[in-house]
C-alpha cells in the first residue's frame, strides 16, 4: 500500500507540474522561445517628438536579442502609432492585447495612458513602467495591474517650489501647462509645494491643448503679468515656443521647466541652445556628456549600446537614456520571473524589487518596490542648463 501510496503522490506530482507548465505557455504572448509586448507611441502628431523613446526601446531588444535574449527567450516588441491621442491609444491597444496577443504592455507613452490604465486592469494584463509621471499610475489598491516608472509630477513641481521658496521666495511667479492631467498636476505640486504663499506668489495662470498651433499669445499674457518666474508644464513642441518667444520678448525670468520638456535635442535645440541658458529642471539620471562621467563604466556601456544599435543618433537626446533605463528594468523583472512568465508573476516580480540599480541612474538612486508601494524610483535632483549641456547642482532629494 505504501508502494502504491508513494507512486500515486509522485504521477500527481507530475501531472500538477505538467499543468503549471500548461498554464505558464497558456500565457498570450508567451513561448518557449519568445516574449510578445505591446506598446504605442506617438509616431506623428505634435508629441512626434517623443517617439525617439519608441525606437531606442526597439534598439535596446535588439541588443537584449542579440545577447541570448532572457532566460532562453527573445522579445518581439510589437509598437504602434497612437498620435498621443487617447480613442486612437485605446483602440491600438486592444488591438494588441485581442489580436496581437501580447503578454503585457510596456512603455505607452503620455496621455495615452489615461485612456488605457481602466482597461488593461479589467483584462488583468501588466500595465508596466508606462512613460508617464502622474501620480494615478503609483496605486497598486486602485489599479494593481499598473506599475509607473518615474517620480510623480507632483512630488517634481514640490522639488522645485522648495528650491524657490529657499532661494527666491518672493518670486512673482507665472505658470503655462499644458490642459490636461499632466499640465494639472504638475500646478497642484506646485501650488503644495508653496503651500499658504501660493496664492500670493502665483501672479498668472495660462493654459494650451495639445493641438493649438502656438502658445505665443499665452507667453505674451504671462510676461504681462510682471512675472520674474516662469514654470512651463508641457512637451516638447510647446517648450520650444515657450523658449523662443520670451527670449525675443526680451523677457528674462528664472525659467523652470518640468522634465517631459527638458530634452536637449527635442525641445532646446529648436529653440536655440543660447535662449536657454539658465533653464532649472530635475532628473534622476547621467548625462553621458557630462565630463564628469567620462570614465564610467554604465557611460561607456549605454555608448556602445547607441554607437552599435542607432547609429546616427545624437547623445545630446536625453530620451536615449531614459528608454535605456527604462529596458533595463524591465529586463531586470523578466530575468527574475525565471520560466514562470504568467501575468500574475511578472506583477509579482514588478513588486518586489529590491536594492536594484539601474545603469545611468544616479549614485544614491535605488529601486525598491512593494505590494503596497509600486514607486520604481523615487529620486529626483535639480539641474541647470549653461548653453551646452545640463548640470546638477543641490542635493538628491527621495521622495520617500
């Protein structure tokens, strides 16, 4: 009887091993030798210059590929057009989990994700490190499918309400953002950031959407408002507007802008590097043409990566890195999966990331997450742009 006790526990044992294994490549998107994602971004449209963080993700699988793929598995990174506008981001979504059989999303960028988050949480499908900062894709008890990527826009607009409340604190301040959460946000920080001097120390709000033409008759506004602070809370098209048209104003404010507006190549060089000179922002990453950095090892890597899988590209583009960063993490959470990749463990993961460091981060900056707490990274530090390149002043502040 023992005998027979023992052979039946261990066909049992075998059969539920066979059935776990059934239910781990019954996972869409999922094979013995591939990893299926989704993604959109916007390829055309007036965010178009935001689809650079879209190619250098495809770059970066290609080099992940390249190298073996992880545990055993390539990624096939199906990306499409959205325009950033939200119908068309829900239906191209849909289309990637109904259709394309994605095992998950990945990196949708900006306002399409409002239009997404509902969705890909009723469909149980991982909504992971999306390219965007409100604070509604850091809740795990309100969407749990949802894991967000970089520092909210609010606790960003507080980073800089204190440095002005340190250092210019009877600033006469102007606000532009951008009519949407985003743009809402990013004055809310501000405005908990000021705290009671908010209402004294903001002088004038002005608004755009996403597909006005120009925001010049808004600069014009603000400028007459008498101003010597300007914050604009917007993308790249419409910062560089913004820059432009207050230096032919002649107007010279202490300018701040938040970071989705920081990049070098999308926003300031279109300006004129010259106009900028003096810009405040925050990031929590390297610059890879920051003297300082010339000799470390995550620079030379990410180099490499971009000398050898986007050829042409610029260094200068900030969105580089940021996408680099961004696949490293998520490399990081399928390399802890191990073979169980079944949605339920890829979130599982995603949660319980502890000390990770990602290459170009800056030293300080760790990634720890929890089942309660889905903030990535958490840290932010001001920079200052001289005509050339951005460079880091103050101390790096944790959200935390």
């Amino acid at each position: 009887m023992r005998r027979l006790t023992a052979a039946l526990a261990f066909t049992l044992s075998l059969l539920n091993g066979t059935v776990h294994a059934q239910d781990r490549k019954a996972t869409p998107g999922i094979t013995d030798t591939e990893i299926r994602i989704g993604q959109t971004m916007p390829y055309s449209g007036p965010a178009s210059a935001y689809a650079t963080v879209g190619r250098a993700h495809a770059a970066f699988f290609d080099m992940v590929n390249a190298k073996g793929g992880v545990n055993g598995r390539k990624i096939k990174l199906l990306s499409l057009d959205d325009s950033m506008v939200p119908p068309r981001a829900l239906e191209q979504v849909r289309r990637l989990v109904e259709q394309e059989q994605v095992a998950f999303t990945f990196g949708i960028l900006g306002l399409s994700n409002m239009a997404v988050q509902l969705y890909l949480n009723q469909k149980k499908v991982p909504h992971l490190f999306p390219a965007v900062a409100g604070r509604r894709f850091h809740e795990p008890k309100k969407a749990p499918w949802t894991m967000g990527w970089v520092p909210s826009f609010e606790f960003e607009a507080r980073v800089y309400a204190e440095y002005l409340l340190k250092h210019k604190p009877d600033a006469r301040i102007a606000v532009l953002y951008m009519n949407d959460d985003l743009g809402k946000e990013y004055l809310k920080g501000l405005k908990l950031g000021l705290g009671d001097k908010a209402a004294k120390m903001i002088v004038a709000e002005a608004t755009h959407e996403l597909f006005d033409p120009s925001v010049d008759s808004q600069i014009i506004q603000l400028k007459g408002s008498g101003a010597d602070t300007l914050f604009m809370f917007t993308i790249p098209k419409f910062g560089t507007q913004t820059i432009r048209r207050v230096y032919e104003l002649g107007w010279r404010p202490l300018h701040f802008t938040g970071y989705p507006a920081a990049s070098i190549g999308a926003t300031l060089a279109p300006a004129g590097l010259d106009k900028a000179v003096g810009l405040i922002t925050a990031y929590f990453g390297k610059d890879p043409l920051d003297p300082e950095y010339a000799n470390d090892a995550d620079v030379k890597e990410f180099v490499e990566w971009m000398q050898t899988y986007i050829k042409g590209a610029d260094l200068v583009d900030g969105a580089y890195g940021y996408a680099y960063m961004q696949g490293h993490l998520l490399l990081e959470v399928l390399r802890l999966c191990g073979d169980d990749l079944s949605r339920e463990n890829i979130m599982r993961q995603a949660a319980n990331l502890k000390g990770v460091r990602l290459p170009l981060t800056l030293p300080g900056v760790v990634i720890d997450t929890s089942p309660e707490d889905f903030r990535p990274i958490t840290h932010l530090r001001l920079l200052r742009f001289d005509g050339k390149r951005w460079n880091y002043f103050g101390p790096l502040v944790n959200e935390r």
